[in-house]
C-alpha cells in the first residue's frame, strides 16, 4: 500500500556568498560544524521518512541550494550514501548536484562523480566576467570553464549549465556573446533563466530605490527569443519554458514536477508532494535541526490540495513543457476529458493565439510561451 | 426667566477657520451655566466628527443662553453658529439676518484673514452691531496690537469695541458677554403684526419631518396655527414649538425676537429652504423677509462606489444625506469604464469633499470621484441656452455658439513676500487683476477675477505650497463670462472615456491633453495588443501616444519548491484582473483611473 515512487530533492543551504538577486534560502556557514549538524538532522530525516513509507522507490536525485558543492566531497558521499542505504533506487537513476564553480575542484569533482553523481549543474548564470560581477556571483568566466573541464575529464556525459538574461548591464549583444560561447562547450542542457526581482532580495530594495537597472521587458523579450532560435539551431530542443538539451538530455528530476508527479523534498525549506498533500518543511536552521534532534519532522505547513486545484496545477505545470498536456494524460489522472473542466479557458485561449491542441495535447503557442502566466492565470480561481 | 422682548439678544459668532470660534462659543455656554460641566465636550455645538476634525462647523446651530449680570439683570441670549466656509456663505447669510449683532474672532497671532473681510461685508449687509474678540491672545507668537493696526484698516468697524481674550483659559470671555448685553441691540418687531419668520436652517427627523429653525421677526406662533412657506404658498399646522437649551425643548409659543424651531409635518427639507419667510396662513404678512434666494450647486463631479456591490449602499447614502443638505444634488449615471454611479452637484470645492468624506466615513463607501466641474451656459446657434454640469454633455461644437462661464472674485490675505508667487499663479490661472491693498507693512489683501475653473484644479495646494500656509483665500460667484473654451476627449484604443473628458480655455488644451495623455500611458497596463491614447477637440487629434503590447509575462523558475508560491502569484495577478474596467477591448484597473484623476 506504502508502495510510492518518489522523486527526492535533498536541499543544501549553504553558500559561500549570498548572491543578492536571490530568494532561496541559504546562509553563509560560519564553520563546518553546523555542515556537520546538518547532515546528522538530514540523515534523521531520512530515517522518520524510511520508517513512514517502507517501500518507497527513488526515481531520481537532485542535491540543490544553496550551493550543494560548499560541502566536501566526503560529505557529499555521505548523503548519497544514507539515501542508498535507507531507500529502494530505481537502475540508472538520475543524481545531479548543483555546483557553483568556484567551489568545484578536479578532487571533488572525482569524488562525488564515483559516489554516483551522473549530472551535473553548474551555475554559471553569464560569461561575462562584469556582468557576474553586476549580479554578485563570486566565480569568473575562467572557473566556469574550468569547472567544465574538469567535469569532462573527469567522465560526466550530462552537464547542464544555468544561464541568465535581462542583468544589469546587459545588452543584446553581449548576451548574443554569450550564446556564442556557450554553444562552443556544447553542454547535454542548458537553463536560461530570465532574472526576477524577488520580494525580499537585496535586489529588491536597489531595484525599488531606483539604483539598480535592468533591462526592459522589450529587450529581455528579444533576449528570450534569439535564445530560443539560436539554441535551435544547434540542435537544442526547447523542452520547457526555461530548458533546453540535446535530444534525450532532458531533465528527469525537473519533470517529475512539471508532470505533477509525486517527489519528497528533504531539508530545510524543502517542499513535497505526495498524494495531493504538499508540505513544506522549515526554511529555518536551527528549528530543522532542533526538530529532527528530538524525532520530529521539521514541517512548517501542509496544505491539502482540492481536486480543481489539483486539475489546475497539473495543466499547468505540463504547459510549461513544449510538448503540454497529453489529453489521455488528463483522463487517466482524473477520469473526466480536460475540456469538461476547462472548456471555456480552452476556447478563449486558442481564440487569443496562446493555447493549440493536436489530436493528443495541449500546447502553448510560440506567444503563448512569453505569455504563459496569461495562459495559467486562466486555470485559477 | 425673562420674557421681554428687550432682554434679548440674539448673535452670532463669525470667525476665519481656526480662530476660535468654536472655543469661543463654548466658554459663553459654561459662564451661562446653560450646561453642565458633564455634558460639556470641546466645541459642543460641533457634533459632527468630521466637523471635530477639520475644525469647521458644517451646519449652523443655535442655543438659547440665560445670563445675569452682576447688577442683576437678566438676559435671554440666542447664539447662533454658523458654518464657517465660503461654499456655505448663503446659509451664514441668512443665519447672520437672524440676529442684531455678531461676535467677530480674530486670532491674535494670525490677525486678518481673508475669512474675517468677508464676514464683515456679510455682517454689515445685515446691518449687525459687531463686536470686535482679537482671541488667542495667551500664544506666545500673539500679536494684538498689529492686529488692531490691521482692524483700523477695514471699512465699517470704526465704532465696533474690541476685546482681547483667551478661549483657551477663559480671559476677556466675561467682558464680551456684558458687551453683548451693552452693545448690541435688542430685537425690533411687533407681536400684534402678521407672522413672519426667517428660516435659517433645518434638519431631518424621521419622526418629526424637517425640523425648521427660524427666527421670529414679527408675531407669535404657537402649535395648532396654521402656517404658510411664502416661497411655495404651502400651508401646514404646526405641531411643536421649541428652543434649543442646547437640546430641543417644547415650549407653548415663540414670539417676536424669539429664536427656536418649530415642526409641522414638513416630508422634507426641501419644503423648508433657507431664507424663506414662515406666515400666518389665515392672516399673511404682505411682505417676505428679504434675501431670500434658491441655492444651486456651482460644483459638479461623478462618484462611483469602486466596489461595483457599493452602488445601492452608495444610493441610499447620498438619499440620507440630502434629507439633512438639501443642497447636494444627485443623478444616477453609467459608465463603461467605473460602472454605476452618479452626478452630484455641490455649493462648492469643500461642500464636494466634505460629502465624499462622510461617504466614506460613515457610510464605508470607497469612491472613485471624477474631476470636478463647473456649470457652463452653452449659448447655441438656434439662441436656445442649456446649463451642462459635464464635459461629455457638451453638444456638437458646430451647434454651438459661444460658451460662459462662472467668474469668481477672489480675495487672498497673504504676507506680502508671498506677492509675487501668488499674482503669478493667479494669472497664469486667467485671473484679471482688480485691487492690492496692504492690512499693515507686511500683509496685503488681493483681489481677482478669474474663472471658477481654474480652481477647481490643484489651487488651494499651490497657494498654501507659494505661502508657506500663510495665505488664506475667500471667494464669491459674481457673474458668468464668455471665454474661448474647448472640450478635449480622450481616447483609449478609439473608444472616448467619457470621464476623462474635460472643458478648459482654447490656450491650455494642448498642455493639459499631453500631460493626460502620457499619464494615462503609465498607468495603463500592456495588453495584449497595441494601445493607443489619444486625446482630441473636435476630430482632430492633439495629443497621442501608445501603451506598446504585453510581449513577456512569464515566470521562470518553476520547480518544486515554487509551485504555490507561484499558483499564489498568479492567483493574485488574477484577482487584479477581475477587478479591472473594461473600456472597449482595454482593460484598465480601477487604480488608474484614481492616480489619473488625482494627477489631475
């Protein structure tokens, strides 16, 4: 009964620097003690989880941050391993780790490739040594493509590589540089990520004071689009509103979520979705690793989902993904056609250009891609 | 208690905003021991928070005062209030003609206002004995013999006594009460003649109908009497007869020189305007009282509930509050882009916001109003004339002959550093130079003509902003003018909105549609296609420009951990949506059209 496959996301928040645009939660560690804390509250996490779903079958990995790479090789290892240990992993199981490249060395990167790492993220985010500058990343070009090297030598055959657009400082021109660059590496995917001001952010407070500039939509908009074209052409699929990858590259972690599928989120600040619940753990050190000392599961808050609101995500998590919604993928989750629940949204969509539909999906328009939350809004009460 | 008619005394105090009046008022109410200390609240004739707050009397009130004076006289004193604004002078007009004499207050630090002149004019045309009160006199910065200087040098009060006091301790008040007794007159009158009395204001019970405060001029009423409004001829029984001790109390009759009210199953207030003259309907005075005249709203602007479920609430507010303001009018109107709402008309700029704060204060209404407007005589070709109250009423341009306007006289007391700021933006405003007088070395009083227009639009703001807040400004309607007016429409993706049509002189049509227009710009959001804004005078465009379509409107990141952060995003994104007007294809939140009539 008990029997559930999982995708299982494992949060690091650590950093060696605060990036100031970003609202995940990390914090600079001060020592290696409270790394150390951390995982013992992670590996008692694992445990209460292990006792709870006793025949839970991993499907995939993914150690995020924060910056996962801030912790060392050994530790790590460490993690994998009581994973390995505590739950039934799927054969050739996806495991990725972020990396930031200036925490990512020619040892590490062996070390964390033999524990069973097969992709790797590195959060590059620009190639332009000014503009990383701009955004307070604490790597140059140079360790970027060291990083990337290194990973080659060392025998990753699926490296992703995070890049931003619309930074401060930015033109069209350089970011053209940028995809120039970045296609001569010819990483298995790439994330391009338009950078948000998020509430809470140093980036907030400047962008509101007026000090920090970005680029205005219109040119963040003409960024996105060459971005999709160029990628394109080198034979990058646009597989959802952000990635891109060779053919059979595309993330099988990230889609996990955007197929609405069940995943278990450990850490602090972690979420998870099982079984239309979705609970969120603590974004809080201390009260994690208070709670899990004394056996209790650090959960801050759960919220049950309702059936429309369930229907709802899941159209729109799926739209995110190029290829959409599969009508009979509808069905089979919730018994009824999409157009029973959603008929009207459906019409007044494809009347607008944003939504199409072929005989087995939904799909969003080219438009309707740089206009998705138009489309998502729609789904929403 | 005394009952002839030589021991009466009927006043009011008259007073620029913040002079004391009210304080004033109350200390004469505690030395006649007419109330009890327990009952005593600051400022007791105010009983309008909104009153309270921004220190004005709204309604004029009245009391009836018992005082002996040391030698053992006794003294009937009827005080009346009266309202202390501009847009209100008709009703302290027909209030000061209800008394022999009025109290004057002047702050001893402030000294003449430009408030103060206008009450004199008002209070000699009613030929009252006024007694001079230089007030405040305890403030450190008082001043009372430059303000004396100033007094000297205004017509009409070269005989008036002047006292100085503090309201706030109580000096000097004992003084004024005996000049009352002293200085102003007695009531005139004869109870054997034909009733007359002068309405001077009236209030709205659901029980009793309007209930009339009127001062008897000639002749006694008492319940039972039948009575005649003389502007209409209607006949009525009166039913109650009273004064106020402050709170209304029944007494048998009122007679000459008497202040009190009355009741007579009057439905509504209309029935009982201000000024006019109650009679004996078997055997009529010949005469009315003279001064009387119908008052009409100068001031027009659109009000709408920005919660569509408002209206009714909105409805049934605006029906309340006439019952007790007969100037406010109102007319339902409709517009795509605010919905339901309506034209309400004001006797002034203050009236208007007075009334928009109690609708939302006390009825929890929150308004979108539009730019006020005033009421334009529209001469057409065929020599027919129409009164509009709105732009978008205005009939087609070729049928028009020519177009007046309400001019006012403007009278602003200011210090005279403040000269040059003020003469600029009084003629930048259309203002025809007419007098400067100096009060004392460093105050001048200015007076103007200008249209009432240009004040409606961010005027009191630049004279107190140029002053400092030292100038203080009174006006009055004098007659209507021809000017060279045009209307300007704005156009959002083709389609007028009719609310943001305005009326202005030919001169400043193109300023004032480009600075609407790049407005509108900012606060519009993107759609999903080209907007464009337009402002034009007849067909022809003058001032245009583009909200370009939404191309981006995409989250990023979307993993996890987002999910219902973002669902939240969007869910509230969403409900911003529903909340928007539609004008055509466009939507616009109801946000916009605010900032864009408070840019204004």
């Amino acid at each position: 009964m008990n029997f559930i496959k999982l995708g299982l996301y494992i949060h690091i928040p650590f950093c060696n620097a605060k990036c100031p645009y970003c609202s995940f939660f990390s914090i600079v560690a001060e020592n290696e003690l409270i790394k150390r804390s951390y995982l013992d509250a992670l590996k008692k996490e694992i445990n209460i989880y292990r006792q709870k779903y006793p025949e839970t079958v991993i499907r995939s990995i993914y150690l995020g941050g924060g910056t996962p790479t801030t912790l060392s090789g050994p530790l790590i290892v460490e993690i994998l391993e009581i994973c390995y240990k505590n739950f039934k992993i799927d054969k050739d199981i996806e495991i990725t780790i972020e990396s930031n490249p200036a925490t990512f060395d020619f040892k590490k990167a062996g070390i964390i490739f033999q524990a069973g790492v097969n992709r790797l993220s590195i959060g590059a985010q620009s190639f332009s040594n000014k503009l990383l500058k701009n955004i307070g990343r604490i790597h140059d070009k140079k360790e970027i493509l060291n990083s990337y090297h290194i990973a080659r030598a060392i025998g990753f055959k699926n490296i992703n590589i995070d890049l931003m657009f619309g930074l401060p400082g930015q033109t069209i021109r350089q970011f053209n540089k940028t995809l120039e660059e970045i296609v001569q590496l010819h990483p298995e995917h790439i994330s391009l990520y338009g950078l948000s001001i998020e509430p809470g952010t140093p980036f907030e407070k400047l962008f509101e004071k007026g000090i920090l500039k970005i680029p205005s939509d219109d040119i963040a908009y003409a960024m996105y689009q060459k971005a999709i074209d160029f990628f394109n052409n080198y034979g990058y699929e646009q597989y959802e509103i952000s990635n891109f990858a060779l053919p059979g590259k595309y993330c099988f972690h990230n889609r996990i979520y955007w197929k609405n599928q069940p995943y278990l989120g450990l850490g602090a600040s972690s979420t998870s979705y099982i079984k239309n619940i979705r609970f969120k753990n603590f974004s809080d050190l201390n009260q994690y690793i208070y709670l899990l000392v004394n056996n209790i599961l650090p959960i801050e808050s759960k919220e049950i989902l309702p059936l429309k609101e369930e229907m709802a995500e899941t159209v729109i998590l799926h739209l995110r993904m190029m290829e959409g919604l599969a009508k009979s993928e509808f069905i089979a989750r919730f018994k009824v056609p999409i157009e029973s629940v959603f008929a009207e949204q459906l019409k007044r969509l494809k009347e607008q250009g944003l939504l199409d539909d072929n005989e087995s999906h939904y799909f969003l328009t080219r438009k309707g891609i740089s206009l998705s939350n138009i489309v998502f809004m729609e789904f929403l009460d | 208690m005394p009952t002839r008619i030589e021991d009466i005394r009927n006043f009011s105090i008259i007073a620029h905003i913040d002079h004391g009046k009210s304080t004033i008022a109350d200390r004469i109410l505690e030395l006649t021991e007419t109330i009890s200390e327990r009952e005593r609240r600051n400022q007791v004739l105010d009983d309008m928070d909104l009153e309270r707050e921004k220190g004005i009397t709204i309604k004029s009130k009245a009391v009836r005062l018992l005082y002996k004076t040391d030698n053992g006289g006794q003294y009937i004193f009827n005080l009346i209030d009266t309202p202390g604004h501009v847009d209100f002078s008709y009703e302290v007009s027909r209030s000061l003609a209800a008394c022999e004499g009025a109290l004057l207050v002047i702050d001893a630090a402030q000294g003449v206002q430009a408030q103060t002149i206008a009450n004199v004019q008002m209070a000699l045309e009613n030929n009252l004995n006024i007694i001079l009160i230089i007030n405040k006199i305890d403030l450190s910065t008082a001043n009372p013999e430059r303000v004396r200087e100033e007094i000297k040098k205004i017509k009409g009060l070269e005989n008036s006594p002047i006292f100085l006091t503090s309201a706030k301790d109580g000096r000097g008040i004992k003084e004024v009460l005996d000049a009352i007794v002293q200085y102003i007159p007695h009531p005139r009158g004869s109870g054997d003649k034909p009733l007359q009395a002068l309405i001077f204001d009236s209030v709205y019970n659901s029980y009793q109908g309007s209930i009339v405060y009127l001062r008897i001029v000639n002749g006694t009423v008492k319940p039972g009497m039948k009575i005649q409004t003389m502007s209409n001829k209607k006949t009525y029984e009166v039913t109650e007869t009273g004064i106020f001790s402050p709170k209304r109390k029944k007494v048998d009759q009122l007679s000459v020189g008497d202040v009190g009210y009355l009741t007579a199953g009057f439905k509504d207030i209309t029935l009982t305007k201000v000024g006019d003259t109650i009679t004996d309907a078997i055997h009529p005075s010949e005469q009315r009282l003279p001064g009387y005249k119908k008052v009409s709203p100068v001031v027009f602007c659109s009000m709408y509930p920005v919660e569509n479920d408002d209206y009714h609430n909105l409805k049934y507010a605006l029906e309340k509050l006439s019952l007790n303001d007969s100037a406010i009018s109102y007319m339902a109107e409709s517009s795509p882009a605010l919905g339901f709402g309506f034209r309400c008309g004001f006797l002034g700029l203050l009236h208007m916001e007075i009334i928009q704060e109690r609708l939302e204060r006390e009825y929890q209404i929150q308004l979108i109003a539009t730019t006020p407007s005033v009421v334009y005589r529209v001469h057409l070709k065929d020599k027919e004339i129409i009164e509009i109250n709105n732009p978008s009423s205005l009939p087609e341009v070729n049928t028009i002959d020519f177009i007046e306007e309400p001019f006012i006289e403007l009278t602003v007391v200011l210090p005279s550093q403040f000269l040059g700021g003020i003469m600029e933006l009084v003629q930048d405003r259309r203002g025809i130079f007419k007098n400067l007088e100096y009060l004392d070395q460093d105050r001048a009083r200015l007076v103007y003509y200008l249209p009432l227009n240009e004040i409606m639009l961010d005027f009191y703001d630049r004279i107190k902003s140029i002053s400092k807040g030292y100038a203080s400004l009174d006006y009055q309607i004098i007659n209507y003018q021809a000017s060279p007016l045009t209307k300007v429409d704005l156009l959002v993706n083709q389609d007028v909105v009719d609310n943001l049509s305005f009326i202005c002189h030919k001169d400043k049509a193109h300023e004032r549609a480009r600075k609407l227009v790049e407005n509108l710009k900012t606060v519009i959001p993107r759609q999903m296609f080209d907007v464009p804004i337009q402002a034009k005078i007849n067909q022809k465009i003058i001032a245009r420009s583009t909200v370009r379509a939404l191309k981006k409107d995409v989250l990023a990141k979307c993993y996890g951990g987002d999910i219902t952060r973002k669902r939240k995003l969007l869910e509230k994104q969403k409900a911003g949506k529903k909340r928007m007007k539609k004008v055509g294809k466009v939507e616009i939140p109801q946000e916009a059209f605010m900032s864009v009539l408070k840019i204004e």
